[in-house]
C-alpha cells in the first residue's frame, strides 16, 4: 500500500545522469500508522486511515484517545490485500522513479486583482486612459444589466486544495525518512502534504 503523509522541507537542485540540473523538493514522509480499515460490508467502502506525528499525552484529549495522532488522513483501497490495524508505514515504499499523486494546500496570496489572480491584461498604458491599468474593465451586460455568476473577479487568491500527477521520486533517504521529488510542490515549507501512488489513482478511474 503506497500511501503516506509529509511534510514539505525545501526545494533544492540535483545532478541527472546526463549532468543537468534538475529543480526538487525535499519532503519529509512518515512513518504513519494505519489506525482504520473501513470494508466495504461495513461502511459502505474501503479506505484506510493513517496517523502522523504521535501527539503528547497532555495534548490528547478524550475523543482522540484511539487516534492520537496529529495528522489523520483517508485513503480510498482499490487493492484486494487490505493493510492491518497498527502497521507501519515508512517512506521505504517507494523506490526512485516511481510516479505518485501529491496533494496539498497552495500558498495563500491574499486578495488580488484581476491582473494577478487571472492573468488578464489590463488596461491600455497609454496617454489619455482615465483609469487605472490594472483595472478589468466592464464586468456587467447591457441586456440583463448585472454580473453574471462565475465571472472572473478580483478575490482571495491561493489557499486551495491542489494535486499533481505524474510527479517523479528521485531519491529516498530511509534513514531521514526523506523523499526527494522532480519539480515544486504544492504549499510553502511545514505544509502537510499527501502523497499516494499513481497507479492506485488510474484504479480509481476504472473503478468509478
């Protein structure tokens, strides 16, 4: 079972085989613990629920007693072997090259306009504009006479749920309990991030 939860370190640069430099990012994975395995006679699905970062007894309050654990995510099973109850799982999962899915929380921007937020243009910067550059421009209809829903506005930008696919491992550190992968992530450094095999996501295709 290839699913686990870290954290982002860094961005760095590493060397290929050809000599080239190639951007990365150094995340921090596990090891998680399965604390959950929902059936599908039971619950309706099969999922598997995993803990990270064991909570101290003073900061455990009484409805996490069974899972104390700082971080819980779940994951849907589309495999027949199910993972048990208590098992370990360390970033040794995964080998170099292989292809996962990460999900994670982008950085959040604050309230941005137009320009920033959707790539728009802007005005004419020419002598004789009476308004300013950045601006959008005409957001309303001259028939109905009003915004219609889904138009692309000034607003909060960033702060929102991300995944990437096709994100290639290339390198594990096991006594760092370091995955090291090709390209940015979502988030800023501490971000928690969710990392699962690529392979049980086409599953998921298939199976819905």
């Amino acid at each position: 079972m290839k699913v686990i939860l870290g954290k982002k370190i860094e961005m760095t640069q590493i060397f290929n085989q050809k000599g080239e430099v190639v951007p990365a990012t150094v995340i921090e994975a596990g090891p998680c613990f399965v604390l959950q395995v929902k059936t599908k006679e039971k619950d309706g699905y099969r999922a598997v629920q995993i803990g990270w970062q064991k909570l101290k007894e003073h900061k455990v309050k009484k409805s996490m007693k069974d899972k104390p654990y700082k971080y819980l995510r779940e994951f849907l099973l589309f495999e027949e072997n199910e993972p048990k109850k208590g098992e370990e799982i360390k970033v040794s999962v995964f080998k170099k090259g292989d292809r996962i899915i990460i999900s994670g929380i982008s950085k959040g921007k604050g309230f941005q306009g137009a320009v920033k937020r959707w790539g728009f243009s802007g005005r004419d910067a020419t002598h004789g504009v009476k308004h300013e550059h950045r601006t959008l421009g005409s957001v309303g209809a001259s028939g109905p006479a009003r915004v219609f829903k889904g138009k692309k506005m000034p607003g909060r930008t960033g702060g929102e749920r991300v995944t990437l696919k096709g994100v290639e491992v290339v390198d594990v550190d096991e006594k760092r309990n370091f995955l090291i992968v090709k390209g940015a992530v979502p988030g800023g450094r501490g971000s928690l991030l969710e990392i699962r095999e690529e392979v049980a996501d086409k599953k998921q295709i298939q199976t819905n």
